[in-house]
C-alpha cells in the first residue's frame, strides 16, 4: 500500500507545481496606502496588487479598522480575492462574495465590508503594520474600489444608545469593555422593521472574529432578531473583561418567521433596506434604531441574590369494647371495598332512630370506605408528581447545559429584556417567582392537615359538630389540590428554566389536574355519596393531557384535527351531562343507544314531560350551550395556542358549576357566610389582576424566536421581575384563595340545609328566663366587678365566651388555696387561648361533680351552637354547689333544684333470706285470671264500628 500511495502523491505535488508556474502571477505592485482614502484600481492574472499601511496603537485605546470593498466588473468565473495580513491574524474574503441559504441557494455581493480584528499589545504604543493583497485569476483587468477608514466608535458605552447600519455582505460587530463594579450588563438592539433577519452574536475578544451568516454560529452566545433582541452577559464569563457584540444579516427570512424566496440563484441579493434612522443619511443598509447595553443593569449578580349536644339526640359512635371513644379503624376495610366499589350498588341503610335527622344520616356510604376512596386522590397524584418530576428535571437540565454549551439562546422562549441569570440559570427571576405556588400549596396543606387533626380530635370527644352535623368530612381530595398546587409552582419552574413548545406540558399539565381537582371537590360537597374514583379521575385528565399534546403538535391550521376534537369534545360533554342529571346510573354499554331512543319515544314523543330534576336540567343545560359554543370557536377560529384554549374549556366549566354551587346553596335555604363572602370577593379581584398581567403576551413559542422576542419587554418589579412574574404571584395567591374558598363554605355543618332545621329546633330550647337567674348568681357568686351582659343569647355568649368569668364561677366554689383554674389578669384575646379557657372550665367542672351529660361542649359557647347546652351545665352546676351545703354558694337557694340525698337502709342476714321467697310484682301476677268472653279458634274477629 505505501509502495502504491508515493508515485501518486509525487504526481499530486508536481501537478500543483506545475500549475502554480502556469497561472501564478507575473508582476507585483506594492504601495504605500492611507487612511480614509478610496483606492481605485485594476487587477488580473498576471498583476497582484498590495496595499502597505500602518497605524499607531495603544494599550489603553481601542481603535476599530474596517476594510470596504467594491469590485466594478461583474464577473462569475473569476472572483477578486482579498487578503488582510495582520500582526496576529490573517482575514481573507472573495468578492463577489457568495453566501448560501436554505436548499444550498446562492446568493452574491458585489460591495463588501469587514472590520479588522486588533491585535494587542503590550507597550504603551506601537507602530503595527497591515497589508491587503488583492488577486484574481481572471485573464482581463478587474477594476475594484479599496477604502480603510478608523472607526471612532468602535467601543460601546454604558446606557449611551448607538445607531449603526449593516447588510449581509457588510457585517458590524463593536467592542465593549465591563466599568468597575459591574458584573453583568444586557446587551439590546432595536430595529424599526422586522426584516431582513439578523443575528446578534456576544463573542470573546479573540481573532478572527466569526461575522458572516455561514460562521456566526461557531462561538459565544447568539440569537436571531427581527425587531429586538437583548442578551445578557456575565462578567465572569470573559476573562478579559470585555467581548465582542457582532451584528449579522441573514441572507434569508425563513429562520425569522419570514417567507423563502423562490429563487435558485440572485446576483446582488437586495437584503436591504431603503429607510433610515431618523435623522440620519439615507443608507443602502440594514437600520438599527438603538443598540443599547446595560441599561439598568449595572448591578452584580450578588446583588441580585440578596434582593432577592346532648339532650334530646342520641350518638351510637361508641366502642362497643370500651367506654373509651375512638376513631373507626381502617383495618378492617378491603382493598375491593374502595377500589372497585360501585358509587350506587352499595347503599348504606337509613334507620330513623332519633328525634331529628342530620344530612350526616343521610350519607349512604359507609364513610370507613369513602375516606380511603378520597385518599387513594392524594396518594396518586403524589405517585404521579414523583414519577412525572424527576424526567422533568433531567430534561430542563440538558436544555440549560445544551444553551450554555452552544450559545444557542434561541433553544429557550425568555423574556430577555428581563432575565437575570444566576449560576447557570439564563432567567433565574423567572424560577424564583413561582415559588408562591410551593408555599401557598404547602400552607394549604398544614391547613387540612389541622383541620382533620382537629376533627379527629372531635370525634374522640364525641363532639356533637364532628358526630352528625354537616356532610361526613373527608380531607383526600384537598391534600391532592395542595399537591398540585405545589406541583405546578415545581414544573412551572422546570419550564421556566428553558420555555419552549417541547416543553410546555410541564406548565399546563397540573393547571388541568387542579381544575378538575376542583369540580370534584365541589360535587364531593354536594353530593359525599356519588363520586368518580381516583383512578377513573385521573385517567381523564391524562386524556386531556394527551390531547392538548396533539394539538400543539398537529392542530395548528389543520382542520381534520379540529373536526375530531370538536366532535370528542361535544361527545364527552352529552355523556357526561347524562352521568351527572342521572347521578350515575346511567351506564355506559352496548345498550346505550337503545336506552336512549327509548327515553326519546317515551318522554318526548308518547307523551311530553318536564325534566324530574329541574335545576340539574337548567345547570347541564348552560354547560352544553357554554361547550358548544367553545367547540364552535374552536372550530371556526382554530386558535394556535391550544394548550390555553383547553385550559379555557376546564376554568370555564369550573367557573359554572361554582356558580351553580353558589345559587343552589342559597335557593336550598342555605347561606353565605362573611368570611367565604369575603374570600369569593377578594379572590376575584386577585384573579381579575392576575389575568391582567398574564394577557400582556411576554413571549410565545408559537412563532419564532426572533419574532417572539418583539413581545420582549422590560422589568417592572423591583427591575427584577416583568409582568410574567407578576402572573405568577397573584395567580398563586388567587389559586390558594379558591382553594379556601371549598374548604370554608360547608365547614360549619349545622348552619345548611336539614341541619339549619336541627340548629334552630336547638335554639328555640333556649330559655331567656333562665339566663337571667344564672346572670343573677353569676353576678352574686362571682362579684359585681364581672358586669352584667346585653339581653338575649348573643349577649349571653359574648359575656362567657371568653371563658374567664366561667373560671371565676368555678373557682368562687372552692375554698382559698384550691383553685382549679387560674385566671388571666388580662382577658385573652386570641382565639386559642379562649377556648383553653373555656376548656379549663369545663375541666374544673367535671372535677367538681357535674355529669358528662350535662356538660356542654366548648364551641357550643364559642360559636353559639347550643347556648341551651350552656343553660344546662350552669343549672347542673348551682345545683350540685346547692346540694353540697358547704359554706361557698352565695345566693338564692331556691334558684336551684336540690338534689336527692343518698339514703341507705341496712338489712338483717334473716331479712335477706325471707326476700328470697317472695315473688315481688315487678314479676307479674295470676291472681283473677280466666279465659271469659274468648272466642273459639279460626272464627274471623269481629270489628264493629
């Protein structure tokens, strides 16, 4: 093989040789040249032209050169070439200077110009010579135009805007150097049209400097640009402390979002502009309107960081062990009981055993069953969050490290007029803003998680609110909104690292579990029995997932693909609103058809009979005129952003049950309270703001990245944070308020519904009479120094709720050194410390005799549930302290009823067994029975009227 490879490389060698003596040139001409000065002259085969020129430079100045050429000859076959031989770099170009686009297309330049890179130096000042060689190998002369001029703003300042023109043959690029304290600046350009595209590069101060189209890509950081482009740039990414900003001219529009030419070959390629800076000279150039760096960002990245009752009702939930309450145990609950449980199969039995009846009673369910149905809600979207997390990180992080590595900003969708990096993050306040939705999501959850500490506390106390009053409290379904309340601030961030349409799911994918988390909430609250299970839940939102992946892939401008969805979505919206009117019973099988013609023929045809559940029918039928309508525009309009408009479809059929949830409380008698009142208000308003801000369009990664960055727009927070961060605040905030808003509407229980018919059975027991026989003991008892309450319960419960003239009474009992319950100097005036209060009372009461039974419980007092139940503990109370006789009642004796005494009779041994032999009546007795006036078997009795 070497044998054979050495005759063919020598043949190579002497071919070239050859060829070189044949075509090389025969005369050399070599100048002296000057600055600003237009070089007019020819060249061909046989003549090379060299132009010698120097210049003085300086450590401390920078100083840029720009070589301009024009040749005047068109000619294809034999191009001009030109070379510039610098101290440190050689830079050579041919003119016509050829650039390709798009499917290998040509394009040519007859007038070229280039900056020269400078070399540095070490001395304070230097003569540095440069030459520009100018060949061809036409065989005719050439003529060509050569002009070097300085140019004085070569060095970009601080906040100072700077205009410049350039095309595509004739790229720009400045010099910047970073002033004292400043560790980080952005870098802008603004154009007042949008074409041609260009590309905006921040390269290291090192030669050559990669300027045209076909190289700009190779180095640094860049992005292509219509009307705006801003790039921000850190200090500690320069050793030098100064870089390069070159501004380059795509011979084409396709990467901008323009149209492609359809033409194989142009000469003089007019990718140019007419108009002008205002101003300013008309030029045959691509116009900047301002090109501005670190304006309002002269601040270090470190800083950025810094800135940064009883009674009359019975309870049967007792330990049919112990006398010890507790909660039911969930050992005893299969798997199949709650995972394939059918909503209506299984029917709880309503036995009418009490006085009155509690919507509790009416739950068919058994609510062992129920509350591990709605916790498998919580511990699958944590299993989904898990699983759907840890690939979201990885791939946000191949995003940023493939950004940071190639310089490719055009990868992520910021907003970079105001992105402030941090480390490796490009758009650190971006990330940082969604962190309300972590907080709120995680504050929502120690909430619930009070709360059913505290109801199962409750529950263990027998507490009359816990027992029966309102619909049975399950607390799955709030544990999963706040799970995916904190998910979406994760995948918000995730998303927010690199925005881009590969990757938007991760931001929306959790805005559609939290608003179907939400209807399911506020049907669960009407409706314990009658549920979806997780997993069938879950699946429909992964559906809906799949499907908005569809469309942003397939749906934009393809209309089979709206004809689809458009008939899925009004299919679903019938089936569903039949489910829903026909509470479940419905079933979904091969029979359905039939069944439906049926109802058909049966209710419209044979005979015309109004809907049996009238507002039901009125809700279903506002939700399918609602979906209609959206299909329609759906279809009609074909919106590019998908993702949005399928997030539309879920808030606004939220926004209609809640609605519907609303007027179906208050036409059942039910009402509102002030602090959800307020809730709805205030939470409409932070959602009227947020939509605001999110509307303002920062960028979008339906169009291209140049023309997305014409959205761009400045800091507005703490020049910080822009209006998408605004978004992410009050949006957090008003998705924590609505989540309230289900949590605090139908958590009093006894005040809706059947039980408000209970409460005020409960409040007409109370007895104004008595209040002012207990006023008048307290007030004896205790001393005048307690006051005297307002008439009526409301003034009644203000006077004791505190708790501390209760503990006064209490103490008033018992002898100096003994008291049970220390009193405040102070009233307390924190809720918790109140009913502690209340709590010591009831403590010190029990201690003192009075039964479980007649004790009230503490937010019968607090909250007014049962003021009669109050009545009842104090009369318990006066009489025991009656009865006892022992020094420390004061008052009246006769205000109370004494109690019996105990009076113990003791028998004889003899007494005692003659007792044994005596049959008492409580048996019965057979002394004057007969069978008289009975009639004889089977005749039929006689009824006489």
């Amino acid at each position: 093989m070497f044998a054979l490879g050495l005759p063919f490389l020598a043949l190579l060698v002497a071919s070239v040789e050859s060829h070189l003596g044949v075509l090389g040139p025969k005369n050399v001409s070599q100048k002296d040249a000057e600055f600003e000065r237009t070089y007019v002259d020819e060249v061909n085969s046989e003549l090379v032209n060299i132009y010698t020129f120097n210049h003085t430079v300086t450590r401390n100045r920078t100083e840029g050169v720009r070589v301009s050429v024009n040749v005047l000859n068109k000619q294809k076959g034999a191009p001009l070439l030109f070379v510039v031989r610098q101290k440190e770099a050689v830079v050579s170009f041919q003119v016509p200077l050829i650039l390709r686009g798009m499917f290998q297309r040509k394009y040519l330049y007859q007038k070229v110009e280039r900056t020269l890179c400078q070399p540095p130096t070490k001395n304070e000042s230097e003569v540095q010579f440069f030459y520009v060689d100018v060949s061809t190998l036409s065989p005719v002369n050439t003529t060509y135009q050569l002009r070097v001029s300085r140019m004085d703003d070569f060095v970009l300042r601080t906040g100072e805007p700077f205009s410049f023109n350039t095309t595509a043959a004739q790229p720009q690029y400045f010099k910047y150097e970073f002033p004292e304290g400043v560790d980080s600046v952005i870098v802008k350009v603004a154009s007042n049209t949008a074409f041609p595209c260009s590309v905006i590069s921040i390269q290291d101060v090192l030669c050559p400097v990669y300027d045209l189209d076909n190289n700009v890509a190779f180095i640094g950081m860049y992005q292509t640009m219509t009307k705006k482009a801003a790039i921000t740039v850190q200090r500690k990414d320069f050793p030098s402390n100064s870089f390069y900003v070159v501004v380059v001219v795509k011979t084409e529009d396709q990467a901008c979002g323009g149209s492609l030419p359809f033409y194989p070959f142009i000469e003089g390629h007019p990718r140019v502009l007419a108009d002008s800076f205002p101003g300013g000279p008309p030029y045959d150039g691509y116009n900047y309107g301002s090109f501005e760096n670190g304006s309002g960002s002269t601040g270090s990245t470190d800083g950025l960081v810094d800135s940064a009752g009883p009674g009359d009702l019975s309870y049967n939930y007792q330990d049919p062990v112990g006398t010890r309450p507790r909660l039911d145990s969930m050992s005893s609950v299969e798997e199949d009981d709650y995972d394939t449980l059918a909503d209506i199969d299984s029917d709880k039995n309503v036995i009418r055993t009490k006085q009155y009846l509690y919507v509790a009673d009416l739950a068919r369910k058994d609510k062992r069953v129920l509350r591990k149905k709605y916790q498998i809600y919580f511990w699958n979207i944590a299993t989904i969050a898990v699983f759907y997390a840890l690939p979201v990180v990885q791939l946000v992080i191949t995003y940023q490290t493939v950004v940071n590595v190639t310089g490719n900003q055009d990868i992520c969708y910021y907003n970079f007029l105001c992105a402030h990096p941090l480390g490796n993050l490009s758009a650190f306040n971006n990330i940082l803003s969604n962190l309300g939705y972590i907080l709120l999501g995680l504050l929502f959850l120690l909430i619930i998680l009070q709360r059913e500490i505290n109801h199962n506390r409750a529950l263990l106390r027998n507490d009359l609110c816990a027992l029966e009053c309102g619909i049975p409290k399950h607390f799955g379904l709030f544990y999963a909104m706040g799970t995916a309340l904190m998910m979406e601030g994760l995948l918000s961030a995730c998303y927010h690292v690199c925005p881009n349409y590969t990757n938007f799911q991760f931001d929306t994918s959790f805005m559609y579990m939290i608003a179907g988390l939400c209807m399911l909430k506020l049907y669960q609250k009407r409706h314990p029995d009658i549920n979806a299970s997780a997993y069938s839940a879950y699946a429909c939102l992964a559906i809906v997932i799949f499907f908005s992946v569809l469309g942003v892939v397939f749906g934009k401008g393809n209309t089979a693909f709206w004809i689809i969805f458009s008939i899925i979505h009004i299919t679903a919206t019938l089936l569903l609103s039949t489910q829903l009117y026909y509470m479940g019973r419905w079933k979904l099988d091969s029979g359905i058809c039939r069944r439906i013609l049926h109802v058909l023929y049966t209710d419209c045809i044979r005979q015309c009979s109004g809907p049996l559940y009238v507002d039901r029918m009125v809700l279903l039928v506002m939700g399918n005129i609602i979906n209609w309508s959206l299909a329609a525009y759906g279809l009609i309009m074909r919106p590019n952003d998908f993702a949005s408009y399928l997030l539309a479809i879920g808030i606004c059929n939220l926004l209609l049950y809640f609605a519907f949830y609303i007027i179906m409380k208050l036409r059942s008698g039910e009402r509102i309270k002030l602090i959800p009142l307020l809730c709805i208000v205030c939470t409409s308003v932070v959602w009227g703001f947020a939509l605001f801000f999110f509307f303002q369009g920062l960028s979008t990664w339906q169009k291209t990245p140049a023309e997305s960055r014409e959205h761009n727009r400045d800091c507005i927070l703490l020049d910080f944070f822009d209006d998408h961060d605004i978004w992410h605040f009050l949006s957090s905030i008003a998705m924590f308020g609505s989540f309230l808003l289900p949590a605090n509407m139908a958590n009093k229980g006894p005040s809706y519904g059947m039980s408000r018919e209970v409460q005020s059975k409960i409040e007409k027991k109370y007895d104004e009479e008595l209040e002012e026989r207990l006023v008048e003991w307290i007030v004896v008892q205790c001393g005048p120094d307690v006051g005297r309450p307002d008439r009526g319960r409301l003034g009644f419960q203000v006077w004791l709720k505190n708790g501390v003239i209760l503990s006064k009474l209490v103490n008033s009992l018992y002898p100096d050194g003994s008291k049970p319950v220390k009193v405040p100097e102070n009233p307390p005036s924190m809720v918790f410390k109140q009913m502690e209060q209340v709590a010591q009372f009831l403590k010190a009461a029990e201690d003192y005799g009075v039964t479980k039974t007649d004790m009230f419980q503490t937010v019968d007092l607090f909250e007014g549930k049962d003021l009669a139940a109050v009545q009842r503990t104090l009369m318990a109370l006066g009489s025991l302290a009656v009865t006892k006789n022992d020094g420390h009642y004061r008052g009246d004796p006769n205000w109370f009823m004494k109690k019996a005494q105990e009076h113990k009779r003791e028998f004889t041994e003899s007494q005692l067994q003659e007792g044994k032999h005596v049959i008492g009546l409580q048996m019965g007795s057979n002394r004057g029975a007969s069978q008289a006036g009975m009639t004889g078997y089977g005749r039929p009795r006689q009824i006489i009227s």
